[in-house]
C-alpha cells in the first residue's frame, strides 16, 4: 500500500521563507544606470527605468532555481510498505451445526423472523469480525462433517463461505458430532499455535454414532485442543417453517408459513462433558441474545495478543526538483549573457 508523499528533511523547507525577504530586498535596490547621461531629465528616465522587467524576470527565474534546490535537499519521498501481524497464535475452527432441525422457528422474534441458522451464521460472522489476526476454519456438519474452509487469515473469504452454509448443503436426515470433532480437531493438531480452539455449536444430539462424542474429545485433549460446547434452541417442541420448491422459508403474506411442529432434543449432558474432558465451556442458548453474549464471553476468553510491524521502501525524488532548479540557473544565465545581457 501506499504511505504517501513526504520528506526526509522537512525543516529546510523553512529557507523557502528566505525567497520573498530576498525579492522584497532587490526590490527596494534598484539597479544602477549603466550609462551616464549629460542630461538630468534624461538621466531622470533612466533611474526610473532601473528595475526593468529584463532584469525582473532574470531574478524571477533565480528564485525559482533557489526554490526548487531547496525542495531538492529536503529530499521528497513517496513510501511505499505494509504491516506486519504478530499474534499470539491462537487457532480457531467453528464446527456449526447445519441438519434439518437447524430451520426451527424458536429463535424468531417479531423483528426478526429466522431460522436458527440465520441467527447462528449472523452471530459467527460477528465473532470473526472481532478476531482479525487469528487463523479461523468453518466445519458444517450433519450426517457427516464438511470442510468448508480451512484455517485462514482471509477472513473476507472465509465470510463468503460461512454466507453459502445452508441446511440441506451435506445430508441433514442426522447428527454428527462426534465426526465434527474429529475433523475439527485434525486440522488443528500439527499446527504451530499458541493456542487451539473448536467452537462447536449444535441443537441435537449424536444420531450417527459411527465417532462416540466423548471419545472424539479425549482424543482432542490429547492433541491440546479446547472444546467449547454451544447447546442452541429450546427443548421440547418447537415451530417448523414450510420450504418452498427451492428449500428456502416460506412466506405468506409477509409471514412465515409454520408447516408444523418438531420435538427439540438436545443431549445437554454429553456436550458439558466434552467441555469438561478438553478444558473448555459448555453454554446454553435459547435466544438471540444469549447466543451473542456466549460469543462475546468466548472472545474474550481467547484473547489475542496483536503487535504491528511496519514495512516501508522509499523513492527518492530529490533528483527531479535539483534538475529543475539546475536548468533554470542555466537558462537564467543564458539569457543574462545573451539577449538580456546588460551594456557596461
């Protein structure tokens, strides 16, 4: 990026105060008359003549070499650098939750009409705003995990990826979360970091069975990962919305159409003891706003220390104003000893 303009010796620019003292100096001057004259009125016409716009134009170019040489050995400068980011190293893997009980209408509210998803995809996308500086992955999950971007500090990116989760993007009929940690924490375990983290957000139960929760997250303690454990929606039954003929809500005179009912379950047990066994947190959140606080306290749980290096390489341009302050001394030369030459 750029820096921008500047110089490198600011404080001879005050010489340029000089320039007008100077002009102001040659005004009062004048010139001496070259010829001398028998006549007084003659002689009259001359001295009135003294400062002439020959010689006017002559000093004129004089101060505008000085100026530009002076220009010159301030030494103009555009830098041209960029920043650098030491952080502590902390890595991070948000594993979401992305099977079909994901669209219940619980965390509606009459300003808001969502699915939990959409709540859930707003929430995350300001969490990653907070944490520039840290390595963040998105794992979707449902009958199995889905890597849907690797570790990355292009956060911009990795937002485009988290906007393009939908239900319905991997087999939603089942609950992995047992595979979800696993995968989570191997793209965690041979990376140099201060610090690893899976924040695994769900509003079921494991269903599939094939990686028992509990082992996948000794197995990440055993890899030095943390596993914060989000139970999201409220138990019991909750409102379904209707699809429409592209899997999307479906409205109804500006209302979503409530298909019917589903029966919420959620295994608050087995997410407290994957917590427990990896050194993390387990959180419960049955609206909006208990699930920013839940990523509000996590962030500042895993705080990342940022110090900023600075880059910059400098082009000199003190060449060009010390050229044109040269060649106008050189032309006002020229003319003082050719058509502007002075008769002795």
């Amino acid at each position: 990026m750029i820096e921008g303009f500047s110089f490198h010796n600011p404080e001879l620019l005050w010489l340029l105060l000089l320039l007008p003292i100077l002009a102001l100096l040659k005004g009062r001057a004048g010139k001496s008359a070259a010829l001398v004259f028998s006549s007084v009125a003659i002689a009259k016409q001359v001295a009135g003549q003294a400062r002439s716009s020959a010689g006017a134009f002559l000093f004129f170019l004089r101060l505008l070499a000085l100026a530009a040489l002076i220009i010159a050995l301030a030494r103009p400068q555009i830098g041209e650098g960029h920043s650098e980011v030491d952080a502590s190293g902390i890595d991070i893997v948000l594993a979401v939750d992305v099977s079909g009980s994901m669209r219940a209408m619980d965390f509606a509210t009459p300003e808001e009409i969502a699915t939990r998803l959409d709540i859930v995809k707003k929430t995350i996308a300001e969490f990653i705003e907070k944490r520039p500086a840290d390595r963040i992955g998105l794992v979707a999950f449902a009958k199995e995990p889905y890597l849907v971007s690797p570790l990355t500090l292009n956060h911009d990116w990795l937002q485009k990826n988290l906007d393009r989760l939908h239900i319905g993007l991997i087999n939603a009929d089942a609950t992995a979360i047992g595979a979800a940690i696993g995968m989570s924490a191997n793209r965690l375990r041979d990376l140099p970091a201060k610090s690893r983290i899976v924040i695994l957000l769900t509003d079921g139960e494991d269903t599939v069975g094939k990686i028992p929760p509990v082992a996948a997250a000794e197995a990440a303690k055993a890899f030095d990962v943390k596993v914060y454990t989000i139970a999201a929606g409220k138990s019991g039954r909750v409102p379904m919305p209707r699809l429409d003929e592209h899997g999307q809500v479906k409205f109804d005179r500006g209302r979503v159409v409530i298909d019917g009912y589903m029966q919420s379950n959620i295994d608050d047990k087995t997410l407290q003891e994957i917590a427990d066994i990896t050194d993390g947190r387990f959180y419960r959140a049955t609206d909006p706003e208990q699930l920013e606080k839940i990523y509000d306290e996590i962030d500042q749980l895993e705080k990342t220390e940022v110090k900023l290096r600075h880059y910059a390489t400098y082009t000199e341009l003190f060449l060009w104003p010390a050229l044109i302050g040269l060649c106008l001394l050189g032309f006002e030369q020229l003319l003082g000893n050719s058509i502007y030459r002075r008769v002795p």
